[in-house]
C-alpha cells in the first residue's frame, strides 16, 4: 500500500462519518471531505507541547482571522498553509523567513502537535495553527483580499476515479482561495501525482482571476519550498514532482 493510500485511510471510516444523520454531513449535507481523520495519537513530547501551546497559537474557527493577528503585525505578509501534514516545511519556511506570519491548517491531530512541539523548541514565532477543514475556515474566517501567498502542497491524490470528487483541489474551493488573495497574491500548489497535477492545472487555468506564472504548466520548485515529507516518500516511489504557481490579477 502506498503513503498516499494509507493517508487516504479507510474509505468505510470516511462513509459512516458521512451518513445523513451524522451531525457532520447534516450541517454540510453535499460537500464530501477531502480528508478522513487518521488514527494515530500524539507522541508524549507532542502532546505536553501543544498543552502548552494551543492556548497562544491555536486559532478559533469561528473567529475571523484578522481578528487573531498579533498586535503590531496586522499588516505583515500572510501565508496560509493548507494540510502542513506533520508540519516540518512549514517550520522550516517560518524560520526563514521571520518577517512573514504563517498560518497553517491541518485536521490530523499528531500532525498538530508535531508542529507545535516543532514550535517550540526552533523557537518560532510567527506560525498560528488551526485545527479543522480548511474549507471551513477559508469561508468563515478569512477576508477575501486579505492573503499573499496560499500553499497546498502534495494534498491527498485520491487516485482512484470513483473518489476524485474528493480531491481538495476543485474549481468552487480554487475561486474561493483566488478570492482571499490580495491582487498579486500567489496560489501555490505541488503534488506528486501527475494525473492530479494536470487536473490542479486545468482547474486553476480555468479560474478567470487567476495568471499562470509558468511558461507551460509547471514551474520549478520555488526557492521558499522546502522539499516535504509527502514529497520525500513520492520521489522514493519513483514519481515526479509538479508546482504551480498562480498569480491573483
Ligand atoms: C498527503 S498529506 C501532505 C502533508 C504535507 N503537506 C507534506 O507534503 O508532507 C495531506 C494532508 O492534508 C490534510 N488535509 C486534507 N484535507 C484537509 C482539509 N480540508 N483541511 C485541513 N487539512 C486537510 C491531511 O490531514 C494530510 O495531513
């Protein structure tokens, strides 16, 4: 079974959370998760940092975001990174670059930890975390024009067809993302999985507020990309690796 495959996890798990009387598919009756909740539990480091840190770093999904934004930063850049996984790009990128606040979303709770712990002993300090589907948190917390750069990197392929409907990467979720980005803004994708990284490219073509800064369909990996965990296992598998890189009008 491939990483992918396992992250995929267990498509019965999936369906049972989704019957009409599920309080989660009452609430959001036609939209399929792009995500199914893996098993698997903090480590003790992981858990002892994020008692410590949720408090201060965790963000609220029923709060605006802008609401949330230290004092004396409000108008710092803003990245926001969707599915950060276990969350070692992530820290990476936000030691690099300290000027920069950096907002991750992940529903994998050890993956939540594992950047809180990460946090913690790099001493980060630019990186707030929500814990809950993105596409949640794009419609309720975050100002359209509000964004420069929004990253997605190796999301799940979903590789069998009779589940491509759940693959993050959709033309409503994609003008949702173009229009939290600031004019200018970059929407970045990668994904290791070359059927997927074609329809990520025909989507993201289509969405009318959105150039391709590529001369054909991929760029190389940008300079603030760190290589990924996903992206590790996929090259040892032997597939490629394809960023996009889209520009906001
Ligand atoms: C294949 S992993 C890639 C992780 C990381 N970006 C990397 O490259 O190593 C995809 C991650 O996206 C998360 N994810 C999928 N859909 C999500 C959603 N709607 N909201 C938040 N996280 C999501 C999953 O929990 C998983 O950790």
């Amino acid at each position: 079974m491939s990483d992918h495959q396992k992250t995929e996890g267990d498509q019965s798990a999936t369906q049972d959370s989704m019957r009409p009387e599920s309080p989660e598919a009452a609430a959001h009756p036609r939209r399929l998760k792009s995500f199914v909740i893996r098993s698997g539990r903090k480590t003790a480091g992981q858990q002892a940092a994020y008692d410590t840190l949720w408090p201060k770093l965790g963000l609220d999904p029923g709060t605006p975001l802008r609401d949330s934004r230290s004092p004396g930063r409000e108008s710092a850049p803003l990245v926001i990174e969707v599915g950060f996984g276990m969350g070692q790009s992530l820290a990476e990128m936000a030691l690099a670059a300290p000027e920069t606040d950096f907002v991750g979303i992940e529903v994998h709770p050890p993956g939540v930890g594992s950047l809180c712990l990460q946090i913690q002993t790099s001493e980060i300090g630019n990186i707030r975390i929500y814990q809950h589907d993105a596409v949640e948190v794009f419609e309720g917390c975050v100002d359209d024009a509000s964004v420069d750069r929004i990253q997605v990197y190796f999301p799940d392929p979903w590789h069998k067809k009779r589940h491509h409907k759940r693959r993050l990467i959709q033309p409503e979720f994609t003008a949702m993302l173009a229009a939290k980005l600031k004019p200018g803004g970059l929407l970045h994708l990668a994904t290791d999985w070359e059927h997927y990284a074609h329809h990520m490219y025909d989507v993201l073509a289509a969405e009318p507020t959105l150039e391709n800064l590529a001369e054909d369909k991929f760029v190389e990996r940008p300079e603030w990309r760190p290589e990924t965990k996903f992206e590790r296992r996929g090259q040892k598998l032997g597939h490629g690796v394809y960023d996009l890189l889209f520009r906001k009008r």
